[in-house]
C-alpha cells in the first residue's frame, strides 16, 4: 500500500448535502422506513420458521433473503441516519470504511444468488413437478444458500482489498452518503482506471447473469402457466411468481441503472436517490410484496396473528 494509505486516511462522506433544505424531512422518513424494514422483514424470518405451511424451499430462500434485507439495512441506514441528523458532512474512518463496504458487497452479491435460486425453485416447482422432490431437497437448499453467502464473501474479499489497496488522497471525499465500491474507487489516485474497468465488469456480470438466469427461468414458467387448463391454477401461479419478477425488478433495475450507467452525464443527486432506493426502499417493500401478493404467506400471517390475539 502506498506511502498516503499508511496514515489510514479518514473518508468525508458528503451524503444529501446538496440537498440540505430536505436534510430533516428525508430524515423522519429513511427513519421510518427502517423501522418498518426491520418488522417487515422479522415478521417473515418468524413467519417462515413458525408456520408449517410454510417450510417449504421457496420459503426457505425467502427466509435468508429477509436475513440479506436486514443486516442490509443496519450496514446502512445507522450512519446515514446519523448523518442526515448533522448539519455538516461526517467523517468514517479508513477501517469503518472498509467494513461497510465489505459487507455491502457481501450482501449485495448474496441477494442476487438468492433471487436466482427463488426464481430456479419456481422453475422446477412449475415446470418439472415430477423431479421437484428429487432436485430440490434440503441438502440442496442448503447447498445453494452457503453458495450464495460463500459467492458474496469471495467477492467482497477480492473488490475490498483491490479498492483500499491503492493509494488515497490525504483527505479523501466521497460524493456518498455511504462507502459504495465506485465512489471511493474514483478517488484512488493510482491505477484507477484498470481498477475500475475490473470491478465494472464484476459488477455487470454479477447484476446480468443472475438476472438472465432469472429471465430465462420465467420465460419457461409463463409457457408453463399458457399450456393450464385451469384458470384457478393459473392465477395461483402467477399470485407467487409475480411477486418474486416484482422484487427482481426492483432490486435488478435500480442496481443496474446505478452501476452500469456511464459516469458521464449522470446527476450525482440521482445516483444518491437510486442508491437509496435500492438500498433503503426495497428492503422494506421486499415483505410488503411477499405478503400481500402470496396467498400462503397472507393466510399464515393472519393465522398468526389470530391465534396471538386470542391467546391469553
């Protein structure tokens, strides 16, 4: 590491300074959108480890998504709460900023396995019923998820120690309200350009081929859907395989429109507003969508609930 990095350097992380005026209302609602995150999200840890109708491998995956969307948010939301409390840009220190980073990249890339193996567990349950049993049993649930998490730790590991092994101003700011893989990159003052060529092209492969597995997957599951005779089963299906393409929508979209676009001609504000989104408003729709939209996770929410209610 290079003779500025020994110093440890602290990042100035300007956050919505720009938008200063905003500074106190976006704070009241980032605050409650955590909140509402952090129940969503235990309702469904709870909810798919509680209810019987639930154990099943989708809900499983579901379950370590809703793990990915918490520990997400808390990476987060604390310091940018606390930032957007303070009248002035605040600064993270070189290992706070190595850690947050780190675990962003970790879950990142860990959500877009998960979805894969949701919308992989939809294809088998629709299209081979028959080998559903065989191909997707627990062992291979469980499989898919350490793969998920082991995919994310590789990567987080590879991109951290790429990024902070360059060379850094002595003051370093970072155009963010958090310590993303771009932003600090762009502040290298050495091999920066090979640096970002590499860590664009991880990023592209990791949001597109996850998502054109995603894809070709629903595009066998909506020839799947056509060919029922029965428009009770098809509605069914399509009930829980919408709300998964939405939150695949979600998620893919604005991590795509943020990462792939070109650096210029882009608004730094809405960079901020998409980062946000995907990192503060998805997680807390990710439940809401789940719930509302899936007739099984629907009924067992409200069977728990009763049956809470009229306990003594």
């Amino acid at each position: 590491m290079a003779e500025e990095n020994h110093t440890l350097p602290e990042f100035l992380l300007l956050g919505f300074s720009d938008l200063r005026a905003l500074q106190g209302p976006l704070f009241w609602v980032v605050l409650l959108v955590y909140l509402v995150t952090l129940l969503g999200n235990s309702t469904i840890i709870l909810l798919t480890q509680a209810s019987p109708a639930l154990h099943s491998p989708m809900y499983y995956f579901l379950r370590h998504l809703s793990v990915v969307e918490l520990l997400y948010t808390t990476d987060i939301v604390p310091r940018t709460l606390a930032d957007l409390a303070s009248p002035h840009p605040q600064a993270i220190s070189f290992q706070g900023c190595v850690a947050q980073m780190y675990v962003f990249i970790v879950l990142g890339i860990s959500e877009c396995c998960l979805l894969t193996a949701v919308a992989y567990d939809r294809y088998l349950a629709i299209c081979r019923p028959l080998h559903y049993s065989a191909l997707m049993n627990w062992r291979a649930c469980m499989a898919m998820v350490a793969v998920s998490w082991l995919m994310g730790i590789i990567t987080a590991t590879t991109h951290s120690s790429l990024v902070f092994s360059l060379p850094f101003p002595s003051h370093p700011i970072v155009p963010h309200f958090l310590c993303d893989i771009l932003p600090v990159l762009r502040l290298a003052s050495a091999g920066k350009h090979k640096s970002e060529i590499s860590v664009v092209t991880a990023t592209v492969v990791f949001i597109m081929v996850p998502f054109s597995l995603i894809m070709a997957s629903y595009a066998r599951i909506l020839g799947a859907i056509l060919a029922m005779a029965s428009t009770q089963s098809r509605r069914k299906v399509f009930s829980t395989c919408s709300s998964h393409l939405l939150v695949v929508f979600l998620f893919f979209g604005t991590a795509s429109i943020t990462y792939i676009q070109p650096q210029r001609g882009s608004s730094v504000t809405m960079n901020h507003i998409l980062s946000l989104f995907y990192t503060v408003i998805t997680p807390m729709l990710n439940p809401i969508i789940y719930t509302l939209r899936n007739k099984e996770a629907a009924g067992a929410l409200r069977h728990m609930v009763k049956r809470q209610v009229s306990s003594p």
